[in-house]
C-alpha cells in the first residue's frame, strides 16, 4: 500500500491540520476526484490520482470530502495530522 499525503487545512475542530491522502496502490484511474474538482485533482501519465494544492480552504476542503465519497476505490481519504 502506497500512500501520498498532500494537502492541509485548518478546519479541523481544534484536531489538528486536516490532510488529503491518496492511496496509488488502490487508485483505479476512474477520474471521478478530477470531475469533482479539476483544480484541486488531475490524474498522472498512468492514469493515477494527482494533488494539486498543498493547502485546502473552505471550499477546497468540501471538494476533497466530495472527492473522497465519489471515488470508486476509495483511494482518497481525508485525516487529522
């Protein structure tokens, strides 16, 4: 299992710097994160999921969260650092 974090926020309830953490191990390529957000997603020459902001406001913090559910893997999660 291979996982890249990228990505933090500070909406996090007092928890800490929220991270998005793709997993390339799982990630199918099906794209769904980039529908979700091409400016926060875009996919490598493999198909596999790239993060494209190191931080995530509010608004980049909802599309991570959407992103995180669509995916049909689940390759993308969201955790407290």
């Amino acid at each position: 299992m291979r996982w890249y974090m990228d990505s933090t926020n500070s909406r996090s309830g007092g928890k800490g710097t929220m991270r998005i953490i793709a997993d390339h191990g799982v990630c199918i390529g099906a794209g769904q994160c980039v529908r979700t957000d091409p400016s926060l997603f875009d996919q490598d020459e493999n198909g596999l999921v790239k993060i494209l902001h190191a931080n995530l406001g509010e608004g980049k913090l909802n599309s991570a969260e959407r992103a995180s559910y669509v995916c049909p893997a689940q390759a993308l999660k969201l955790a407290y650092e």
